[in-house]
C-alpha cells in the first residue's frame, strides 16, 4: 500500500495560550500543518478557542491550519472555518447527521473537507463516505482533553481506513490524533496513518521544532519500513 509522505501537525492545545502567536512561530519552520482544537463544552466536556481566536492567528502565521471541531451543530459553525482561512476543517461524525453535505460546504467555501471518529465509534458506517472527504481524522483517545494516554487498539480502524483508501485509490489523508509521541508515531505510520497530530510531544519540549522534525523522523522510517 502507497502511503503519502508524513505530516506533523503540532496541537497549540498544548501550547501556552498567553503567547499563542509565540507558540505558533515556534514550530513554523519545521510543522506542516498546525492542529487547532475548538472544544464547545456540549460535544465534549471542555471549552478551548473559536473563531476569533483562528481568525487572529490566521494573521500571524503561513502554516496550513487543520482545524478540528469537537462541538454540536457544525454545520452552523463549520464553514465559518473555512472562510477564516483553514486549510482542513473536521468535524465528528457523531455530531452531524449529513457529513456529505457539510464536506461539499466545506470544499465550496474553500477548505478541505475532514471527518473525525471518536474513540468508541465504529469506523466500517462510515468507510462508503469517504470519497467525500479530504481527512479522516482516527481519535487514538477520547475525544475532549489533551495529554491522555495512546490506546494502541484503536490502531485497527487506521489499518481499516487504509486498506479502505487502498482498494479504493482514494486520495485521503489518514490522520491520528491522541498520545502521539516520540514512543507511539511508529505504531501508527505502520498501521497506515499519515498524519499526526502532537500536542505535549511537541510544545512539552525543549525545542518545540526539533521535536517536530524528530516525530516526523519516526513516522517516515516507520512507514518505510525501516
């Protein structure tokens, strides 16, 4: 199975939200895309960012902005994403009950198109939707808090997806998201993800972009088989 080159995509909900633009310039030179998780306190039991705050960094920096939205109703709020400027706007299936059309919305105001799978939903219902979409974003955690532990059987529906992807020779990026770190990048490149989302991996290091480059590092001689 063909698998595309490795993104990084470090999360700023483990950066300092004092100095967010800061944080950002941190790991602008070494990340591929920059993790931005709006959390509404419905969907999941937290309260991050939103609008204005995607808005104010979209001003700060060049990095492609994967948005992932953790709340209810994203139709209403989706394409607002889409046109502050990011790049990839995902939302969870559990909270939509027609992604298809919120993905042609998506893509109509210019945003790629993302799906999300929380960690107790089985991922076959929703395997015929993904020509439809740009990512599909595998929780490796429950969706909701940063900093808590990789479950590694959660891999299987990555390794689904990807056969999924293959058999279909779909264009889609397979992304994980939950525990991803130096320890933990390998288990999921081999299993078929192709893009990664860090938060502590990342912005709990000494040097923020080195430790990008160094999960990226991991991900590729993993993928490769190394």
């Amino acid at each position: 199975m063909t698998v595309p080159p490795p993104i990084v995509a470090p999360s700023i909900l483990a950066a300092d939200f004092a100095r967010l633009a800061d944080e950002v310039r941190a790991v602008e030179e070494a990340a591929d895309w920059l993790h931005v998780d709006v959390m509404d306190n419905h969907f999941v039991p937290n309260l991050t960012i939103g609008l204005p705050v995607v808005q104010s960094l979209r001003a700060a920096t060049e990095l492609p902005f994967d948005v992932h939205l953790m709340i209810e109703d994203p139709r209403r709020w989706a394409p607002g994403y889409a046109d502050a400027g990011a790049y990839n706007v995902t939302f969870h299936a559990e909270a939509c009950d027609n992604p298809v059309a919120l993905a042609k919305d998506l893509r109509s105001a210019g945003a790629k198109a993302g799906l999300a799978i929380d960690r107790d939903t089985p991922i076959e219902p929703y395997l015929e939707l993904l020509p439809s979409f740009d990512t599909l974003l595998i929780m490796t955690i429950k969706a909701g808090f940063g900093g808590q532990r990789f479950i590694p059987e959660l891999l299987e529906k990555v390794r689904t997806a990807r056969r999924h992807v293959a058999a279909g020779h779909l264009e889609l990026r397979i992304e994980v998201d939950g525990g991803i770190a130096a320890d933990t990048i390998a288990q999921a490149a081999e299993a078929g993800a192709d893009a990664f989302v860090a938060g502590t991996a990342v912005y709990g290091a000494d040097d923020p972009a080195e430790a990008v480059r160094r999960l990226r590092a991991l991900a590729e001689r993993a993928a490769s088989g190394a």
